[in-house]
C-alpha cells in the first residue's frame, strides 16, 4: 500500500515541480515591479522622517531609531 501511495505521489507531484519551477522565474519578473516601488516609498518616507526630525536634531533631542 504504502509503494502504491508513493507511486501515485510521484505521479501527480513531478508535473506540479516542473511548472513550479518554470513559473518561478515568470512570477518573479511579474513581482519586480512592486518591490522595486516598495523600495522606492521606503527610500521617500526615510528622507520625510529625516527632515521632519531635523530641527529636532539640531536643537539636541532625543534619538529616535
């Protein structure tokens, strides 16, 4: 029993990794985009909190990580 289940995994598991591993590449690309932007938003909110917290820096406040 237990070489028949396996024998049936190995059936219908081999054609689910193939298409995993050529849709991989493709979902990624698709993705790129977006994490490219998220970079982009984190890159302009850090250069808003530093001028935000600038004069707070000048004047000898506390340091906010």
């Amino acid at each position: 029993m237990r070489l028949l289940l396996w024998l049936l995994l190995f059936v219908f598991c081999w054609p689910v990794a193939l298409l995993a591993l050529v849709l991989y590449p493709l979902i990624w690309v698709v993705l790129l985009p977006f994490r490219l932007l998220g970079v982009a938003v984190d890159g302009v909110f850090t250069l808003l909190r530093a001028i935000l917290f600038f004069p707070a820096r000048l004047i000898g406040g506390r340091r906010f990580a």
